[in-house]
C-alpha cells in the first residue's frame, strides 16, 4: 500500500465544512428517497411480492451508492491520485491487511454479545442431552442456515446489501468529506451517525402505511434510531481509526445477524448478565489497542490518522 505521503496531490482537495455537511446530507436524503423511485418516479406497479419488492431496493440502493460515490470522486477530485488502488483506497477499499480488517472487527464486535453466546449456549445445553447430539443438531441447523439464506431475499437484504451499501455511503463516502472539510475525528465520529440515522426515519412511514398506529410506530422507530447512533459511532470508529471500508462492514453484518445484545435472561440464571458485563468491559478495554492504525496500515508517515487526511488541510 502505498504511504499517506504520496497519496497528497499537488492542491490539497480540502473543501468548505458546509459543503462537506451539505453533501453529507444530501447522500443521506437520496438514499432514502431513491427507494421509492420506482413507484414514484418511474411509475412502474406495485411489487407482486417481497422478492419483486426488494430486488428494485437493491436496485436502488446500488445507484443511491454509486451516484454518493461519484460525487464524492468530484469533491474530492479524487482523479488526481496516482494511480487507481489510491483512488479506491481513500474510500477504505484495499487488498492489504484483510485478515487483520475480518477478524479484529468480529472478534472486537462479538465481546458486547457474550451474553447472547451464553443465552444461546444453555439453550442449546437445554435442548439436546448428549455433546454428540449437539454436534450433529448444530450441522444439519448450519447447512439448513446456508441453504437457505442462498434462496432467502431477506438475507441478502441484512447481510450483503443493507451492509454494503450503508458503509459504503455513510462511511467509505461521508467521512473522507468531513475529514476535508476541517472537522475533527471527534466530531465526525459523533456527527456522522446523524446521517445515518436519517437513513432510517422512513421505516416511520412504513410501519404507518402497515396500519401501526403513531406513537407505536414512533417508539419503535425511536428504539431503532437508537440502536443506529450508537452502532454509526462505533463504525465510524472504526473506519477512521483503520482506514479500511472492511471493518465496519464486518461489524455491521455481524451485528444484523445478532440483534441487539442480550443484557439479562431469566433462563441462565445470571450468567448472561455476567458475560454481558464481562464482555463489555474486555470490549472497551481493548477497543483503542485492537482498532490502533499500526495493526492496519503499513506506514504512516507521522500522520495520526490514515491516508494523511488530516495533512491535507
């Protein structure tokens, strides 16, 4: 990989912080509101079932993506890199260092759900009587779970596109431009997730259109925005301390596999709500150490952040 030094073109690429902010937004509102495009828009039928109805959000999503993408090439003028491994690597997208960018971002991640595992794990205990039972209902469960998911549109929706296409435009996209735009790491951490968020009002809309009535549909989505922040600024961590598109793309598959944690169950007598504690404190204990830039960069050329960003200025 190349070293942040030589990433730096001729004329620093730094833009304006409102025009970093109100491109921010404006990827985050055409997200949302290109999913309703074929309906609206392009006046095609409503969708005959979940499969149709999805496959044009995947659709969407995809040009939603690529158009963040190419607007940020722009503003960035991105073009003038050397050579197209540097263009892709300010977006995170990079070869080196993948072993470390699958496994320290699942393993790191999997710490806040040690009270899942252990919720899992006595159901499982509970379930089957003898290790071997276990071991043979737990391989016929995971090759039913692979065949499945191939064929299962929802799968593909909360592991492959939602993932992809979310941290491609609210990470790999939105942060390079903030970094840019003069804000610090800090603040980006904190403001990016407001984007991120925005991404998920309409799930308001819909519930309503479902027949939920207001105030439900309100504290469900309030729940869910919740949960988004505060994952957007563990992902945006992430990506910024390592500077690979990777790692919060792992966590976010991982997390929409999971759900929220488990804090307590009755069922395991306490042991959950101790593994929950336990994992969380071994979570934020190692959280700057696993996530240091040296684990995930070459060289850094005296910068503390990655791709010399924070030099462009």
């Amino acid at each position: 990989m190349a070293t942040p030094a030589s990433l730096h073109p001729a004329s620093p690429p730094a833009i304006s912080g409102v025009v970093a902010v109100a491109a921010c937004a404006a990827m985050a509102v055409s997200y949302v509101t290109v999913l309703y495009a074929p309906m609206v828009i392009l006046r095609f039928p409503p969708p005959t079932s979940l499969r149709t109805f999805l496959h044009r959000r995947f659709a969407c999503a995809a040009v939603a993506s690529a158009a963040s993408a190419l607007a940020t090439v722009s503003l960035l003028r991105v073009w003038s890199l050397s050579d197209f491994a540097d263009m892709f690597a300010v977006f995170g997208i990079r070869k080196d260092h993948l072993i470390q960018a699958v496994a320290i971002p699942l393993l790191l991640t999997s710490l806040v759900y040690a009270g899942s595992f252990v919720t899992r794990l006595w159901l499982l205990e509970s379930s089957w009587g003898s290790g071997d039972e276990v071991e043979i209902g737990c391989a016929q469960r995971l090759a039913q779970w692979i065949q499945a998911a191939v064929a299962d549109v929802m799968v593909w929706r909360n592991y492959v596109v939602a993932p992809f296409t979310e941290e491609l435009v609210f990470r790999a996209c939105m942060i390079p431009l903030l970094l840019c735009g003069g804000f610090k790491m800090s603040t980006i951490i904190f403001l990016s997730p407001v984007f991120f968020s925005l991404a998920h009002l309409n799930h308001l809309f819909e519930l309503h259109q479902q027949g939920c009535n207001f105030m439900r549909s309100l504290l469900i989505v309030g729940v869910q925005l919740g949960y988004t922040v505060i994952f957007g600024w563990y992902a945006a961590f992430l990506f910024i301390r390592t500077g690979n598109l990777l790692c919060p793309i792992i966590a976010h598959v991982f997390c929409n596999m999971m759900g929220l944690p488990v804090f307590s169950s009755p069922r395991t007598k306490g042991a959950a709500s101790v593994a929950f504690l336990a994992g969380s404190i071994a979570f934020f204990w190692l959280l700057f150490p696993a996530t240091s830039p040296e684990l995930f960069n070459s060289s850094f050329d005296r910068c503390s952040c990655w791709h010399g960003f924070c030099n462009w200025k």
